[in-house]
C-alpha cells in the first residue's frame, strides 16, 4: 500500500532530507522532521516558502502529484507588498510571460488575512508601504513560479504558504508536523 504523508513545512527548511549545499552548511532538511524510510517528496518548495508538502513512497502518485501534465490545482496564500489593482490581477488571471514562457492563467482573488502561525522570522512590516494577501490557484509548478508571477505584475510576494495541492490541504497541520494519509482509490 503506498503511503502519503502530508507534512506543513517550516519556513527556512529545505525540501529534501539532505543538505548538499557548501560544506559546513548547517540548513535544516526534512530529516530534522520525518524519520520515515522509502518516502520523497512530490514537487518542492522553496527554502522560504512554507505550507504543504506531500511525500510518498509510490512513483507513479508522485508523478501525478508533481508533473504539470497532470495539471494537479496547487493553492497558495500570498502576502504581497502593495495592493494590487484589477488589471494586475486579470493579468494574472489569463496568465503573464516570464523568462521561461507563458504561464497557463490562474485564479486569483483578494482575501482577508489569513488565520495562520507566526512566521520564523517575521516578515518585514514598513509603514510606508501597504500589503495584501491573495489566494492564487496554479496548474503547473515551474522554479518559484508564484513568486515570479506576482513581481511581474508589480507586487512583490512577502510570504508564500502553499495550502493546499490536489485534494489534499494543510488544514489542522501545525507548522514542522505531519500526518500520514492513505491516498485515494490505493
């Protein structure tokens, strides 16, 4: 039976259970958090991204999970610097070109503040400049693409939380826990 683990992973930790980074690096992987042999990760997320991550001991859910053939929803809470207008917004929408091609559109909208953990560091606060967080629902899942779509259309994302991917969400995980489900149709 294959086994899938959701897991909320923290800011700061590297989505792979070893550090192959410069010699000395002290980076926290998954290790410091899941003792489960034969599981990897199914797609990525940035060092300061946080939220969930599915890992698996089964290729071909992995596949499923990760390739953007299968247009698996991914959904992300975004804190952006700045508050974006309709147009930035439907430019989003019917989706923007970044330096590897065209994004397929997303869907977007303007939320009210999350309900979520502090984050470890806190994200900066400037007076001076406003923010707002937005919900934004990708098919595909390129290098930081979230990221890079949000400053293509002038606001910056502050904080990345994926919440949810496919059918699975984070919802009742804390921050560097995890919980084991068994996959549908498995």
């Amino acid at each position: 039976m294959a086994r899938l683990i959701l897991f909320n992973k923290p800011f700061g930790v590297l989505s792979q259970f070893t550090d192959k980074g410069t010699e000395g690096s002290v980076r926290p992987t998954l290790s410091r958090f899941i003792d489960v042999p034969g599981v990897y990760p199914a797609g990525r997320l940035d060092r300061d991204s946080e939220g969930l991550l599915l890992l698996t001991d089964d290729g071909r859910l992995q596949a499923r999970i990760a390739s953007p053939k299968f247009k698996t929803e991914k959904t992300y809470l975004c804190q952006v610097e700045g508050e974006p207008d309709e147009s930035a917004l439907e430019a989003l929408r019917v989706g923007v070109t970044l330096k590897d091609g065209p994004t397929r559109p997303a869907r977007v909208r303007r939320i009210d503040p999350p309900d979520l953990w502090p984050r470890d560091p806190p994200v900066r606060y400037r007076k001076s400049v406003p923010d707002c967080w937005l919900e934004i629902v990708i098919s595909e899942g390129r290098n930081r693409q979230v990221r890079r779509m949000t400053a293509h259309v002038g606001h910056p994302t502050l904080r990345l939380v994926r919440w949810r991917a496919g059918e699975w969400s984070l919802e009742g995980i804390a921050p560097g826990e995890w919980r084991e489900i068994r996959p549908a149709g498995r």
